[in-house]
C-alpha cells in the first residue's frame, strides 16, 4: 500500500520548465513588478521561482521553492505536483491564503515510451506568459541534531502545481497527466473565489490554444 502511494506521489509529471520573464517583457502585467524577476529562468524542484499570492488582500510577487514536505514515511523527494485535491494531504491548503499563481513562460513533459525525449510546450504567440495553478504553505525544517550551535533553520515558502488529465496536445507524450494552466480571466478567480469555485478550474487547457516549441 505503501509504494502505491508513493506512485501516485511522485509520478513523473511536470518538474521542469521556464520562468523567462524578462525575454517577454510583459513582467508590469502580473501584479506589478519587483527584483523576483532576476530568479534564474530555469525552474526544477527545491529552485526559487517566483509566484504571486494574496497578501492582506492584494496580489503581490514573491520568490518560492519548489516542492512540499512529502507525507511522513515517504522519504525525502519534494512533492512537485497535486492531483488528488480530496486527499487530506491538500485539503488545508486549498483556501484562497495558500493559492498562487506560478509563473511561466513554458514547460516540459517527457515521453511515456522509451527512448525518453523531453518536449516543450507554451501557449500561443499572443500569450508569452502564463500562469499555472499553484498552492502554497510555509516550512521550517527541523533542526540537526549534529550541531546544537546552529542558528535555528529559517521558515520557507513552499509551492507545488496542480495537475489535471492531459489535453488532446500533452496526452500523446504523456498520458497520465499535464499541470494545470489558467486562462487570463480566471487568475483572479483562482487566488480569491470560494474553494468549490476555485476547484473547478482543476482542467485541462484547450490544445488548439497552445503549441509544441522546439526549445525554451
């Protein structure tokens, strides 16, 4: 039972794609702007991105790292991508205080069969960046044992990606699943609206508005 949910934890999904917010020049229409943008471009798990959430009611940036804690008993791996929003491991962060947008330019997906092959994926033309959908929760990591005079570890700011079954696009490269992408109009809708409300936008985004580029 145990490795079944560690399967479906870690799942190969989605754990690497681009965050190029200078090359499109669009960084004063998402909430403003500030230094999170010289975060490097290249984002994996436990790397700083940057990602918007609501702060005393406003948007605002802030830099993040990748991954929640795992489930105790399940090692130590990030946990990068959230499927199952009925598990109790993500009830508590699905209200409007732990929603964020995670801000891209593209993604990745690797093939199901072998030889494995990295493809990358973006919106159209018109739409340089994007959002996924993201929760988020603060972290202090336990204190080591080894080294009773080290200053206490410092609270983080975790994020992980929600994912859905894949569009027409994604599913003949992956199959099991791609991350959530939110449509312009419903940024907003994800940060503030109702849980039950904010839930329903866990779907896949139409393929015909997207496209397979050859490189980030």
């Amino acid at each position: 039972m145990e490795r079944a949910l560690r399967n479906r934890m870690f799942a190969p999904m989605c754990n690497y794609y681009r965050s190029d917010l200078r090359k499109t020049g669009a960084e004063r229409d998402w909430y403003g702007f500030d230094e999170v943008s010289e975060l490097p471009q290249d984002i994996y798990p436990n790397r700083l991105a940057p990602v918007v959430r609501l702060k005393d009611g406003a948007p605002c940036w802030q830099a993040m790292k990748w991954g929640f804690p795992p489930p105790p008993n399940l090692g130590k791996r990030p946990v990068t991508n959230v499927r199952n929003l009925a598990s109790p491991y993500w009830r508590g962060w699905l209200k409007p205080e732990w929603r964020c947008l995670v801000v891209a330019t593209a993604f990745t997906e690797w093939t199901d069969a072998r030889p494995k092959r990295m493809h990358w994926f973006a919106l159209g033309e018109d739409e340089p960046l994007f959002a996924f959908a993201g929760i988020w929760r603060p972290f202090t990591p336990a204190a080591a044992q080894s080294d009773l005079f080290a200053p206490p570890p410092e609270t983080q700011r975790l994020y992980a990606l929600l994912t859905c079954e894949p569009n027409a696009l994604i599913a003949p490269i992956h199959a099991r699943a791609m991350p959530v992408i939110l449509a312009r109009a419903h940024w907003d809708d994800w940060l503030s609206a109702p849980e039950a409300a904010a839930v329903a936008l866990q779907r896949p985004y139409p393929a015909e508005a997207m496209r397979e580029i050859d490189g980030a």
